[in-house]
C-alpha cells in the first residue's frame, strides 16, 4: 500500500470529508510520534502497539573477501512492539 492508499483508506475509515484532511490527520499523528521519541518517550496505544526509541550499540567486523574491519557507532534507533488487540486481528484476518 502506497501514501496516497493509505490516505484512501484513512478517509474512510475516519470519516473524513476530504483526502487534505486524512493527510493532514495522518502528518500530524507522525509529526507528534517523532517529536516524542526523539525526547526518547514512550508513545503507547492500548490495543495497537507502542512506539519507542532505544540505543543500538556500536559493533565491529571484518568485511568478507578482504582484511579489512568496520565499525559501526553507537545509535538511536524507533522500535514498534505490536499489542495484543493488532496482533489478534491479524491473527483472525480481518
């Protein structure tokens, strides 16, 4: 599904009068997700799943076919853990 579906999809599902205001709806929900986890908070929706920020640590290697290493630097990255209500309608497929 590409941006201008899910807009689709949102619309109806929301009841919106127009595609502008389903993106809109759909900007200002990911506007306020990112806000909150470059503060490293937590965002949780009961019954749909949390959205966190978490630090990846750093690792060295060795790239394959040659000698020579890599290493990689410790990092911030977004993490979604899927609740249980999202997880069993996907179970039940629908």
């Amino acid at each position: 599904m590409n941006k201008a579906q899910f807009v689709e999809l949102v619309q109806a599902s929301g009841n919106y009068k127009t595609k502008v205001e389903a993106e809109a709806a759909i900007k200002a929900f990911t506007e306020a997700v990112t806000t909150a986890l470059v503060k490293e908070e937590e965002v949780s929706l009961v019954g749909f799943g949390s959205f966190s920020a978490s630090l990846q640590k750093g690792k060295s290697g060795k790239v394959p076919g040659t000698s020579n290493t890599y290493t990689t630097q410790d990092k911030m990255v977004p993490k979604f853990k899927a609740g249980k209500g999202l997880k069993d309608r996907i179970l039940a497929g629908k």
